[in-house]
C-alpha cells in the first residue's frame, strides 16, 4: 500500500498521513477519521486542500 498525505484545513492548516491503495480509500480513511467526524458535530467547517502520493 502507499503512503498518501492528506493536507486540509481546519481552523489552520494540517496534515494527515494514510496508508491506502489509492486516492479513493485515502478520502475515505481521512472523513472515517474519529477526530474529523467531532469537528462536525462542533460546527468547525474542515476541507481538503490536496492529496499527494508519497
């Protein structure tokens, strides 16, 4: 599997690094996130910036 980073911005900007098989199953491991789900129930808006292979 390969490494994806996942850059989003949530009251600043972040990083977040997944180990998915494509671009697809790294969205989707980022939204399943615990702490992404909390900042929705907290009304902090969040939005993906970019995904890179690394």
């Amino acid at each position: 599997m390969a490494v994806y980073k996942v850059k989003y911005y949530k009251e600043c900007e972040h990083v977040m690094e997944v180990e998915a098989s494509s671009e697809e199953e790294a969205i989707e491991k980022y939204k399943n996130f615990d702490c992404i789900n909390d900042y929705e129930v907290q009304g902090i808006t969040e939005e993906i910036i970019n995904i890179e292979k690394v």
